[in-house]
C-alpha cells in the first residue's frame, strides 16, 4: 500500500497549534519536518515513553521523547492572535516568495 506524500509550507523553527487529537489546543515549535511520514515533530507534545539500553554516552531506562504528528493535525500559529492560521504565498515587489497568513494578510517569513 503506497503513502500520499502531503507537500506543505510547514518549516522548523515555526509555531503551530495541534487541531485534533489527544494534544488538541496545544502549541509549540516544530523541530523537525519529516516528509517521507507527512509529519512533524513538535516540542513537547505527543511525548512518548521509549525504552532504551544502557550506552557507553547513555544511561538507560524509560526515556520521554517528541512522537511524530501528521501534518494535517497541525496549523501555523499566527503571531498576533495565537490560533491556528492557513499558510498562503506571496510575490513581493523585490520577487521574493514569502509565506502569507490567509486572516490577516500578515507576512510570516521575516528574514
């Protein structure tokens, strides 16, 4: 059975609110963007229990750790209001491409 690949504008280091599942309402930065999965790892939520063995680096034990979010489950977090905001693109003046938050019209990659 093949995956769908879902394409998205989500980066690491954005702000998102998750919209469904057990972490609903919550918010964090995203770590990591996994492509392959469609998913993300997001700080501090859906925080897994993982048993690992002792390393020389490492001790072991029961480690809590990020667990991968479908990226249909989280939404940009818009800087002004805090609530989840759809991502649209823009064409500045200069010909950048930058990423647009949909309510507000607000620009969201300042670089």
């Amino acid at each position: 059975m093949a995956t769908v690949k879902f394409k998205t504008s989500l980066r690491k280091g954005d702000h998102v609110v998750v919209i469904s599942g057990k972490d609903k309402g919550k918010h964090g930065e995203i770590l990591q963007v996994i492509p392959d999965k469609s998913a993300v790892l997001v700080a501090r939520i859906n925080m897994v229990k993982r048993h690992t063995r002792q390393t020389k680096e490492q001790q072991g034990g029961i480690v809590e750790k990020e667990g991968p979010v479908h990226i249909s489950n989280v939404m940009l977090r818009d800087p002004d209001t805090g609530k989840g905001v759809r991502i649209g693109k823009k064409v500045l003046e200069n010909g950048q491409k930058v990423r647009v938050a949909c309510g507000s019209g607000e620009v969201l990659d300042r670089r």
